[in-house]
C-alpha cells in the first residue's frame, strides 16, 4: 500500500508551525502591554537613577547607579575639576565642577 504525499500541504503546515513559532517565541510585550525581555531579569529597565550623595553635592564623593551601572565622582588627574556625578529625570548625568581650592578622592576639600 502506497501513501500518496502532497507537497503542498506539508509546504504549508510547516510554513503554519513555523510562524508560530515564531510569533510566541520573539514577542516583546505580555498582554498588558509592558516590554519583556526573556534575557533580561527582573525590573531592570525600570531601575530608579540614584545617588549617594543625593545630587549636585561637590563636598562629599558619591555614587550614581542605574540598572547595574555604576558611575562615581571623581576628580581629574591632579586638577582642581571634579566630575561630579548625578541623576536628572531618571538618568545618570555629569557636570564638571571647579573647586574653589583643590579636589581630592572624588570630592571638593
């Protein structure tokens, strides 16, 4: 007994699982709407911008961090400039600052 096979039907349901594989593989958003990463654990796209030194505060040496990113302030070379280090709008930003006498590990003295 022979089993006649038409290509055209296996052409299309393979064609058919395939696609579904696809879409339920690589979609970016659940069924509220939000963005899934599978690579990704946790809330970190959403992390909160902080730091250690609450802002622009050139007196003390801080650290700004942001989905495990670290940033610190810091002084240039043997300069008098800090870079210092802060969050605006839930981002990591940085200023140069000039110390009105000298600065030292991260901080203006």
């Amino acid at each position: 007994m022979k089993i006649k096979i038409d290509n055209r039907k296996i052409l299309l349901l393979v064609i058919l699982v395939l696609g579904l594989v696809f879409i339920f593989n690589n979609s970016t958003t659940n069924i509220t709407g939000k963005i899934v990463w599978p690579w990704i654990t946790g809330n970190a796209l959403n992390e909160k911008c902080t730091d250690t030194d609450n802002g622009l505060n050139y007196n003390i040496f801080g650290i700004v961090s942001k989905n495990d990113k670290y940033y610190q302030d810091e002084c240039y070379m043997n300069t008098s400039f800090l870079k210092e280090r802060y969050c605006e709008n839930n981002e990591p930003k940085m200023k140069w600052y000039e110390c009105p006498n000298r600065c030292s590990n991260g901080k203006c003295i």
